[in-house]
C-alpha cells in the first residue's frame, strides 16, 4: 500500500511560460508570487514605509514566521493561544502597543480566525498583516480589514516554490526580485519527480530499493535548508507559476472537505483522541490538515506508529526557539497531532489511516 503523507510529488514537468497568476489568487489591489512565505513575510515589512519597531504575534506559529522580524530587528512580543472548549483561544491585550498586528488562522477551520481581533488593532491604526496559509482554500479566505496577506502555497500543492503577498489597498513599491538559483530549483524538482517515480513503483509492488527514497529524501532537506539561507527577494520559479495556471481548485476544495469530514467522524469513536477544532462547517472550510489532540503521553508515540505504518502525520509545530511558553501555550504544541487529508488521497485511504490509529490504540 501506498504512504500517505509527507512531501509532494511531481508526476510532470510543465512548460515554463510567462502566465498570469490565476484568479483565486487575486485577492486584494495587488499580488506577488514569492518564493516562500517567509519570502512574502518579509517583501511586506519592505513595503510598510513607517519605521516598525514592535510586532504583536500569536504564541502558536512556526519558527520560519519570525525569521523576517529577527532579521530586521524587530521587538516581537506574543500573545496567547491557548486550548479551549472549541479548540483554540486568544488571549490577546487590546490595549498594547505595537507597530504592527500579526494575525493567522489555524487549518482552515473559520471558527479559528481572528477577523473580530484584527479590526481592533485596525480601528487603533495598527498595521496588520494577516498570514492567511490555512484558511487560503476556505470560502473566506481571509479579513476585509487586514492591510497584507501572506501565505506559503507550497503547503497546499505539489510546486517546487511559492509564496504569496497581498496588499489590500493600492499597489506595492517596486522593489527588485532575482529568480531563484537554477541549481536549488532543480534540486527540488528531482526530488519531486524521484519521488513520484518511487510512489509508482510501489503502488506497482513492484521492488524497489529503499536506497531510492533516502536519496530524494535528501535533496527535498537540501531545498528545505536553502528556504533559511536565503529566502530574500526571491519571486516564484516558472515551473511553480506554471502549475498554479492549471490547478483544478474545486476538485482539491471537494477532495480536502471529503476526506476532513470522514475523519472527523470517525475518529469519535476513539477515546484517548479528540478533534482539535470542534466546531466544523465542511461546506466552507477547506482544511490543510485535520489536527488531533492527544494526550502528551501518548502523541509521539502515536506519530511514530503511524509512521511505522508509512503514514506521516506532521506536528505543528516544534516550540521555536525564541521564547519561553506557559504551561497552557505548550500543551498546544505538545498535544496537536496533524492528520493528513489532501487531495492525493480518497476516502479508502482515509479509512487506512484511521484504522491504523485504532491499530495504536489496541497495543496501550
């Protein structure tokens, strides 16, 4: 049996061409196709012409979303997001002073955006900037009142690059962008084609050699590493911007909707897991993944039977090293386990992946 999970594949290599970015994407006055958000995060701060000293950010968040402000020197205080009755919470601080208002959601669900809380900081003058990642596919996909959005699209489809800025009102200053190393963009797209190679071979049953796997498993952390290195000023490849023309968006919308809502059924009759989200509306929300809360004792040990199983469920995300959390922020990163639900998978494979858990759940 196939493995679900972890990186995308390239089944082809598109045409490179001068393509216009496609429609759903055109979601503010102006819009660049980037290399990565972190790339995006930072071509916004580059436009914002008042001096930014201090950024109010969500507790929960991946490290590389901070990577712009450390680099730039930017004071960055947190606030709160902690577990709820429904899943998440913010415990945020209306009367503090910042430059700018970080906000995000979480997997796509609406019940977890923060539209209410951005138009606060909005109404005081704050400058927000919106990471709109997981809610990109949703049915609103992000708050009127955010003046930038950014997201990493190469969260959601099978491309070797892609990041998105967006600026709600008026155009972005010029600012001059460089293609990304030929040498670091092949490197992924072998990786993604070697993988789809291994993918057939072993739907085939074919015998294949674990050797294969650990090579392009290689090459996917050598681009991984790269994203850190040098991340700045980078627009979108051709082969990336080329496949973004031709995504079929409401099949994956329809396929990711599917297959949360299987799970989110079926794993009810578990015990020792729970939705993390508890308030779902498939009809809109579009998922990126479908996150769990297990216990501390048990979520890594499940993660590493899954994986045992070839299915590789990620976490979000490891605690970053810039600060200390509270108790009750650090459940949140201890206790998240992220189901996969994309859209190379059907309902057979869902079915997989849930009884593989009640397998876990038989052994403690």
């Amino acid at each position: 049996m196939r493995e679900i999970g972890s990186e995308f594949w390239l089944d082809s290599i598109p045409n490179e061409g001068t393509i216009k970015s496609p429609s759903w994407l055109n979601l503010g006055k102006d819009h660049r196709l980037l290399f990565s958000g972190r790339t995006a995060i930072d071509y916004v701060l580059r436009d914002i012409t008042t001096k930014v000293k201090s950024v109010y950010f969500p507790s929960y968040c991946c490290s590389s979303m901070l990577q712009a402000f450390i680099d730039k020197g930017i004071q960055i205080d947190f606030y709160k997001v902690i577990f709820s009755n429904e899943g998440l919470e913010y415990i945020v601080d209306y009367d503090k002073s910042c430059d700018v208002f970080f906000s995000t959601s979480y997997f796509g669900f609406s019940s977890t955006v923060m539209d209410s809380i951005i138009k606060v900081f909005k109404s005081k003058g704050t400058i927000v900037i919106e990471d709109i990642t997981h809610r990109l596919l949703s049915e609103q996909p992000y708050c009127n009142e955010s003046d930038y959005k950014v997201a990493s699209l190469r969260k959601w489809f099978a491309i070797p690059s892609g990041g998105l800025a967006v600026k709600q009102k008026g155009k972005f200053s010029r600012q001059t962008l460089k293609l990304p190393l030929s040498s670091i963009i092949n490197t992924k797209i072998n990786a993604m084609s070697k993988k789809a190679e291994y993918i057939k071979e072993y739907e085939k049953k074919t015998l294949i050699k674990e050797s294969g796997k650990e090579n392009f498993s290689e090459m996917y952390s050598r681009f991984n590493k790269s994203l850190y290195l040098d991340y700045k000023s980078i627009e979108i490849d051709g082969v990336s911007r080329s496949i973004l023309s031709t995504i079929d968006i409401y099949t994956i919308k329809k396929k990711r909707r599917e297959n949360a809502s299987y799970i989110h059924k079926a794993v009810k009759k578990f015990n020792n897991i729970k939705p993390l989200i508890s308030n779902h509306d498939f009809t809109k929300d579009c998922p990126l993944f479908f996150p769990i809360r297990a216990r501390k004792d048990i979520r890594d040990a499940l993660k590493n039977y899954l994986i045992a199983n070839r299915m590789y469920c990620p976490i979000h995300w490891p605690i970053p090293n810039e600060f200390c959390l509270s108790t009750d922020t650090s459940d949140v990163y201890q206790e998240e386990l992220s189901l996969i639900c994309d859209q190379r998978y059907d309902l057979y494979d869902m079915e997989r992946l849930v009884n593989t858990i009640g397998g876990f759940f038989g052994t403690i």
